[in-house]
C-alpha cells in the first residue's frame, strides 16, 4: 500500500494547507484544538496543534519551521517537524499547495 507521497518532492519552499473538508476548531470546554474531518474528529496535542495552526496555503515549510524556532530552542525541532508534516500528509489531514509542488 503507498501513501500517496511518492511522486512528490516536498521541499521547504512548498506551501501547506488543509486538505478539502478538513479544518481546525477551537473546543473551550475542552480546551484543546480538534481537526474536524468527514466523519472523523481528532483531539490534537499542544505541539500538533501549533503547527497545524501554521498551516494557512500561504505558509511555506520554511516560514512554519521559523515561526516554532523563534518560539522554541529545541534541537531536534527540525526532524520533529518533517515527521510530523509527512505523517499529517499520509493521514490526509493537509496537502501540499498544488501551485508549490515540486517535480
């Protein structure tokens, strides 16, 4: 089974954005982000959640990466980073900008 990734070269200049039918929502009583999809809705975590509200289809990979490492000293930042937008991407919850793609 592939996830869909194969044929596309994310690099730090593509742009991110939800995927149709997905978006974030604000639960007060909660106090936690969710990710509202079809038929599903994930509880998200503090760091799940900050990236996720970096994600805009304006944002490059870059500009998401330098708004949590203005925020964060974290040495592992990137590679936490880069693991989390490729599992985002393979469970559907975002997609690479299609004007951003690079091939």
């Amino acid at each position: 089974m592939t996830d869909g990734l194969e044929n596309i070269n994310i690099v730090k200049e593509s742009v991110l954005q939800f995927t149709p039918g997905v978006r974030l929502k604000d639960d007060e009583e909660r106090q936690c982000k969710l990710l509202l999809m079809p038929e599903c809705i994930v509880k998200l975590n503090r760091s799940a959640s900050e990236v996720l509200e970096l994600v805009d289809g304006q944002r490059t990979i870059e500009m998401i990466y330098s708004e949590l490492a203005a925020r964060y000293e974290d040495d592992t930042l990137h590679r936490d980073l880069a693991e989390f937008i490729m599992d985002a991407l393979s469970r559907g919850w975002i997609e690479v900008k299609s004007e951003s793609i690079q091939t």
